[in-house]
C-alpha cells in the first residue's frame, strides 16, 4: 500500500512539474517598445525606432516591422518598412513635411502575434 502512494505522490509531481512549464512558456509574449523623441524637427530626416522583446528575449527575426505615420487631421497615412539594426532594435527613417502633431503606430509581428504600440509626437 505504501509503494503505491508514493507512487501515486511521485506522479503528481511530475503531472504539477509539467504543467508549471507549460504556465511559464504561455506567459511570454511579444513586447514592443517605442523609442522616439516627443519633439522632432520638421523637414529634417528622423530614427523612428522600437525594441521588440520575446518574454526575456530580443526579437531579432520580425517577420514585419512597419511604422504608420500620419497628421492629426488628415487621413494621409504613411508606412515606411523597418529594419532590423541590432539587440533588437528596429528603425526607419522618416522626414516630417510640416508642423504639427503626428501619430506614430509600430507594427511589428514576430512569433505569430502582431504588436502595434502608438505614440504621439509634435513637430516643431
């Protein structure tokens, strides 16, 4: 009776180990950061740039990172296709016409999940 209730002890161990693994592997996701100046010039080619993470990982293989930008007021929006620059950072290069507040949406897919943070930004 003993032998098996250890046994019986052992497996559910093992059962409650494998399923703490799987809770943590469920837990990462796709994580996008916006790195970009509040203020920018106008008529002066800018970074706009982001840091994509995987849980504790840089995503260094985005299958797409495009940048969306666009006048508030206007429905003239813009995507400039990002590269990947290293640690996994992304850019794009991008020259604000005029002044005014602009919008600026990251869209970043990796992992089969799609990320797409936004920022608000004056140019000035």
């Amino acid at each position: 009776m003993k032998k098996w209730l250890l046994l019986f002890a052992f497996a559910l161990l093992v059962v409650a180990g494998c399923a703490n693994k799987a809770e943590e592997e469920e837990l990462a996701y796709l994580d996008v950061k916006m790195a970009i100046e509040e203020k920018l010039p106008v008529n002066q080619e800018v970074e706009l740039a982001c840091f994509a993470t995987y849980g504790d990982e840089k995503v260094t293989d985005a299958s797409e990172v495009k940048f969306e930008v666009w006048k508030h007021g206007e429905e003239d929006r813009q995507m400039i296709e990002g590269k990947h620059v290293g640690d996994g950072k992304y850019v794009a290069r991008y020259t604000f016409p005029t002044k005014g507040t602009y919008s600026v949406v990251a869209h970043v897919t990796a992992k089969n999940m799609h990320n797409m943070p936004k920022v608000d930004v004056v140019a000035e």
